[in-house]
C-alpha cells in the first residue's frame, strides 16, 4: 500500500495476535521500533502512535517504523492492565515463549519480530487506571552507544529518570539483551487522554525520528527541566502497610521532603490507620490512584534528583 511520498504501509498479524504495522520510506535508512498499550489501560499510547503512522505517511520516510498499538490486543479490548487469557501481565513477560500460553507467545513476537534488529525502541506507556504519574522519559543510563540517552534529551520530556538497569521482564530488558537501545515513555493516566501529554508523546516521537535523519524536520535539543535517578522497578516501592482506603495527600511529580506526608490510610470504618510519608528526600513518580488497597500493594515510588549524566 504505497502512498504519495514513496512510504509503504504493511500489516502483519503476530504470534499471539497483535498486529505490526510497518511503515518502509521510499530510501534507506534506521529502523524503530514503536510500541503503544503494552498495558491495556493505557490508551495515550495507542493513540499517540496511530497519530505518528498517519503523521509519518505523508513525509519522505528514510528507513522502516515497526509499530504495535495495541501490543496487547486482548487486554486492550477488556481494558484491563492484564491479557483476560491468562491474568498475564505483558510489560512483565519478556522476552517470552510461544509454548508459554498467550503472554508469553505475544511478548515473544514482539520481542523477535518488532525488537530485534532495530536501531532503536521507544515504548509509549502511562499510569494507567490505578496509579498517577508525571510526563517523562526513562532510559538505562549505560545505554548502547550512547543512542538510547540522546533519544531521552531530543524527546523533550520534561523529565528523564536515569536508570541503572532494567528490572526483569520488560520491553527494555529484551531490547537489552538483543542490543537494541531503548526508551520508555510515561504520563498522567487516569482512564483519560490529556492533549498536551498526546501532543507531547507525538512531537516527540517525531523529534527523535527527525533526530536520526527519519524524517526531514528535527527540533532543536533542550535538556529536560529534570533530572532523577533511581531504580525503574514499579513493583518494589513503598508498600502498604495493611488493608484499606488510601487518600493521597501529594501528587505525582512532586518534589518531597523526608518524612513528608504522602498520604493516609483508612479502615473500612472511617478511622485514620496510618499517615503515609515519605522514607527519604524525592521526587514522587509513581503514585497510586485507586483508593482500596490491600497489604502489600505499592503506594508511591519515589526518584532521587540528580543533575544528569
């Protein structure tokens, strides 16, 4: 399906059954690999790269997009964070197994026919339906040659979280381990799509694909208004002490001081349980939005300021 600007748009349905499309410009050149809804409830995504594939049709494209909106087909259509198949979460099932039920066989064919062999990821999420998070970009900070930290800087993010490593079973962990440089994406959440944080995830995809001589526009760099630093592991932040209904106090972005209130804790009687604070200095990234809680589930993570790398 050739278009007027010599691009070729192909489709392909995956193992597990999320569909690639593939854009291929009518010259050589780099090739990204562009995922959108690896969690079901994250639509800004999903959007964000059907608005890139209409966007990039109608330039001169050097090189090949791979894009998968949504990566996770199933849980997408139910809503939900995880496939309804098998309960399983795909942002934690790479690099997958085709024999290892439909997660698995879907992070498979992402990871082997999206992934690998490109020259770069960028992974679009949000916070979802339960939790709460600023607009940045995250990226390992020893990345590949150095691509994955310029990816971060030219998306324009007004913050980047510097990484150590990449905790297990993600996108960027595959991508790691096949030598794919990587970014990921995050913003607000809630069930709904903020324009400017739509507009944000768009223009700067466009910016770094300009960036790597994709498409003919590339906006001027600007660092970040931020910098944190700190360990991407959402699943291992301050947990809840016990069961009940938590009322936030603080919002996602928000630079807290050492045992500042972040929120508290309520039985299912009214009565206050716990005042929530924050362990140490930080810059809240991740905040839980849903209010019923049960022991264990993390609450708020919390980033480190730093000045860069």
């Amino acid at each position: 399906m050739p278009t007027e600007s010599g691009t070729r748009l192909e489709r392909e349905v995956l193992p597990g059954g999320a569909v690639m499309s593939t854009l291929r410009g009518g010259a050589p050149g780099p090739t990204l690999a562009l995922l959108g809804g690896v969690h079901g409830d994250e639509d800004e995504g999903v959007l964000a790269v059907w608005r890139v594939l209409r966007e990039v049709r109608g330039v001169a494209l050097r090189g090949v997009v791979r894009a998968v909106a949504p990566a996770n087909p199933a849980a997408w259509a139910a809503r939900g964070r995880t496939s309804p198949y098998d309960d399983g979460d795909l942002a934690r099932s790479f690099p997958g197994d085709p024999e290892a039920g439909p997660t698995a066989a879907l992070a498979d064919g992402i990871a082997h026919q999206v992934i690998a062999g490109s020259d770069l990821l960028i992974d679009l999420h949000s916070a979802g339906l339960r939790y709460s998070m600023p607009l940045f970009c995250g990226v390992n900070q020893e990345p590949v040659d150095g691509v994955a930290l310029r990816a971060a800087v030219v998306f324009e993010a007004p913050m980047i979280w510097l990484h150590e490593s990449w905790p297990p079973g993600r996108s960027l962990t595959a991508a790691m381990e096949l030598g794919v440089p990587a970014v990921y994406v995050e913003c607000g959440g809630g069930g709904g799509i903020r324009s400017a944080e739509l507009d944000a995830y768009v223009t700067g995809v466009l910016s770094v694909m300009g960036d790597l001589g994709m498409v003919p526009t590339c906006r001027a760099d600007r660092r970040p208004t931020r910098w944190v630093s700190g360990s991407g592991d959402l699943d291992s932040g301050v947990a809840s002490p016990c069961a009940g209904l938590f009322s936030t106090t603080a919002v996602a972005g928000e630079l807290m001081a050492e045992g500042s209130e972040v929120g508290r804790l309520f039985n299912y009687q009214g009565d206050l349980l716990e005042v929530v604070r924050a362990p140490r200095p930080g810059v809240l990234m991740f905040l839980r939005r849903h209010a019923r809680v049960k022991l264990g589930d993390v609450l708020f993570v919390l980033a480190v300021p730093c000045d860069g790398p």
